[in-house]
C-alpha cells in the first residue's frame, strides 16, 4: 500500500466519519483502481491474501455505499457491484449478453429528460442509472445477422 494514497482513502474515510481501517482503505484503493465495478467477492479475491473475510468485505461495502463513498451499481443480474464514488462525474454501463464484460460509458444526455420528468411530476433531485446491453467486438463475431 502507497502511503500517499493511503493517506488519501483515510482522510476521505475521517471526512464520512469512518475510521480508517487498513481493510478499508484496501476496499477504496481495489475500487479506486479497477476499471469496472467489482461484486463483494471480487474485492474479497484481492484481499483474501491479508485474512479480511468475505463477510467484512460486505459490511464495509455496503456502510461505504450508504455513506456515498462508494457506489452500488446493479447490472440487471442477481449481483450488486461496487465501485468507487467520484463526484462530479456521472457515467453507464454496457455489458456484453455474451461474456458479461462491462464498460463504462462517459455520455450521458438524459439530463434534459430530468428535468423535464421534474416537471411532470414535481419530483426533484432526479437520479437515473442506465444499463446498455449487446455484444463486444469480440463477442459480435459470433451474433451477425
């Protein structure tokens, strides 16, 4: 572990009023680095080799979710994911029907349909997280039409 962004996971940690547990701050720098939203047991495959058990990887994950430190990401499988929360930045994802891998997607232009759904409805402080499906490059060979 890099003890500067080890003190960069433990003072976002202090800022949500956790204490910065070395299992912790491992959960935010797996999430911070990986590139597409992981499952509890997926964190827990990187950390098994430091002892953490599986239902510590859990809870830890879901009090971080909660506490908006981290987000859940729900694929459309029976799986919550997580993955690190940055705010100010608002992305999707697309997940192959074949393999499942998955993709971030930086576009987003659903705002204006925010707001006018607040319109309608009078509901404010819009939220909305969308899951594209089909089939990567290396998939789509084997699905032509």
């Amino acid at each position: 572990m890099n003890t500067i962004t080890s003190a960069k996971y433990a003072t976002l940690l202090r800022q949500n009023d956790f204490k910065a547990t070395t299992q912790r701050i491992r959960i935010l720098e797996i999430l911070d680095r990986s590139k597409t939203p992981l499952t509890a047991a997926e964190v827990h495959a990187h950390l098994s080799r430091y002892g953490i058990d599986l239902a510590t990887v859990y809870r830890a994950l879901n009090k971080l979710a909660d506490a908006g430190v981290v987000s859940r990401v729900e694929l459309g499988d029976e799986f919550t994911r997580f993955e690190f929360a940055r705010p100010f930045t608002h992305h999707h994802h697309i997940v192959c029907m074949d393999c499942g891998t998955v993709k971030e997607i930086e576009l987003c232009n659903l705002d204006s349909l925010a707001n006018d759904i607040s319109r309608s409805t009078g509901f404010t402080h819009i939220e909305h997280q969308v899951v594209f499906r089909g089939y990567c490059a290396s998939c789509s060979a084997h699905h032509k039409d």
